[in-house]
C-alpha cells in the first residue's frame, strides 16, 4: 500500500489551484449548505419529527455532509489529471448525484417519509427510495474511480504533498462507502445493541479534510521534504487504524463511545493525527513570524539607508 503512497516531493513542478475550474461543483456544495441551514430555521420553530417517519435532523446532517463532500470533490478534482472529456462527465455524475440526494433527502423528510427505507410510504415512494440506493452507489463509484486515478498518477506531482494526503484520504472514503452499502444491506444503521454504522460513514468521509489539511498545510512551510512526508503518512496511518477499529467496534455491535479497548485504541490514534496537525500548524506560523521578521528588518534597513 505504501508504495503507491510514496509522492516525490518536487517544488520546481507548476501547481494546479484548488477548485480550479470547478465552480459548478462548488455551486451544487453549496446548496447544501444552504438546504441545511433551512432546515435548521425550520427545526428551531417547528421541531425535527414530521409524522410518521419524516426526521428533519438527519435532512439537516445528510444536506451538509454531502455539502462538504462535493465542495472537498471540487477543491481535489484539478489535480486528478483527467482529460477534459472524463473530467466533465465526472464532474456531471457528482452534480446530478448530488441533486437528486438533496431533492430525495429533503422532500421525503418534510412528507413524513423516510427516504430511503419508508414502511408507509407508497410505491412511488419505495421506487424513490430504491433509486436513492442506487445513486449512492453511482456516488460510492466516482470515489472508486478518483482513488484509482490518484493511485495511477505517476511523478513528477503537481502538488505532491496534496497528492499523498488524498491518496490516503480516498482509502478512508473507501472504508467510508463499504460502511453506506453495510447499511444498505442491513436497511439501516444498527448494529445489534449499541453499534451504529453511521459513525464509521461519517468519520471516514471526513477524512477528505482532516488528512488533506496537514498536507496543505506543509506545502507552505521550507523544512525538509523528509519531515513533510513522514507527517503526513504517520498521522494519515493513526487515521486509517482508528477508522479500522471503529469499524471492528461497530461490527461486534457495541457502541463506539464506551470507554473499552477498542474505543480508547481509536481515540488515541486520533491523537496522534490531531497531534500532526498541531505541528503542520505550529511550523506555518513560526515560518510566518519569520518571514514578517524578515519584511520588518528590510524596510528597517531600506530606511535606515535613505
């Protein structure tokens, strides 16, 4: 696995911008952004619960989070080195993947009817719901074929540091999607007493930010490319074993905030991400204190000549 992780490290390579050419995709995050803080409006005069199964809190999260997946899709999509042909038509499954789940999602919510696994909605209903399964997994697809393409991509890297948090962040997607289809399966999220699949899907979707950030965050600071690197893998690896072991929790049907083995394990290695994070941060802004260090001591300088 490490060896298709490994990302040279070549500052001299021309950078491609986040979100470059991405506006649509950014367009159809932010509809749910701002689906979700309707919703809120909504919930905070007229409660969550709309009989018989509508629940407002789960439009709420799920508008939000496919939100913030489709805005990290559009940031990390101009480096993917797609031909301008396959970049579109995946980009237009993402944004018509997306609409359809923020229409199912929110409507059937305010109808009363569970989108997905409705017992009292009609056949309309239930078809609507067994489309919903099958664009999630037109949405668990596209991440399937954005990791490979990462996997695939040889140096030199536009972005190199980029390139090594995403390829770790489109294996905890993947672990991430394996979680939607477990639940599609079970027809819903419990497992047993105290599991619940849905805390596993939600960390490792997350993970497009919380391992791509360190990352981008080192891109920015001249310390050595061995320093970077070994950041980047040591606290994407805590990551990818914490997702593991949530995953383990959830499959013996215990709930993953008991203080036991497993939990504490997980919540340890999150540390030790966090802890990484810290750092990238800390040596950006001493490197910023520097170079303000520098700017100030030059025009001291200047005016001290004139």
């Amino acid at each position: 696995m490490l060896k298709f992780l490994k990302a040279n490290v070549n500052e001299n390579v021309p950078s491609v911008k986040l979100f470059e050419g991405e506006r649509a995709l950014v367009t159809t995050g932010l509809i749910g952004f701002i689906l979700s803080a309707s919703i809120a409006f909504y919930i905070f005069f007229n409660g969550s619960t709309i009989a018989p199964e509508g629940n407002m809190k789960d439009a709420f999260s799920f508008n939000a989070a496919i939100g913030m997946f489709i805005l990290s899709i559009a940031a990390i999509l101009p480096l993917a080195r797609f031909g301008v042909r396959k970049r579109k038509v995946v980009r237009c499954f993402f944004i018509i993947a997306s609409l359809y789940s923020y229409v199912i999602e929110t409507i059937q919510n305010f109808r009363g009817i569970n989108p997905r696994f409705s017992r009292e909605g009609t056949v309309v209903d239930i078809g609507a719901g067994m489309l919903f399964g099958v664009v999630s997994l037109v949405l668990v697809t596209l991440a399937i074929v954005l990791m490979i393409q990462s996997l695939r991509m040889k140096p030199p890297y536009e972005r190199p540091l980029l390139i090594l948090g995403i390829r770790y962040a489109f294996f905890s997607v993947f672990a991430a999607n394996m979680a939607g289809i477990w639940m599609i399966l079970l027809q819903g999220s419990l497992t047993q007493d105290g599991g619940n699949i849905i805390v596993l899907h939600g960390i490792g979707f997350h993970a497009l930010q919380t391992l791509i950030l360190p990352a981008w965050l080192l891109e920015k600071v001249h310390v050595r490319a061995r320093l970077k690197k070994w950041l980047i893998h040591s606290g994407s690896i805590a990551w990818m074993l914490s997702i593991l072991l949530i995953g383990i929790q959830t499959a013996l049907g215990q709930t993953v905030f008991e203080l036991t083995l497993l939990p504490i394990l997980a919540g340890l290695l999150l540390l030790i991400w966090f802890g990484t994070v810290i750092v990238s941060c800390g040596l950006l802004f001493k490197q910023m204190r520097i170079e303000i260090q520098i700017t100030i001591t030059k025009k001291e300088f200047v005016n001290t000549k004139i």
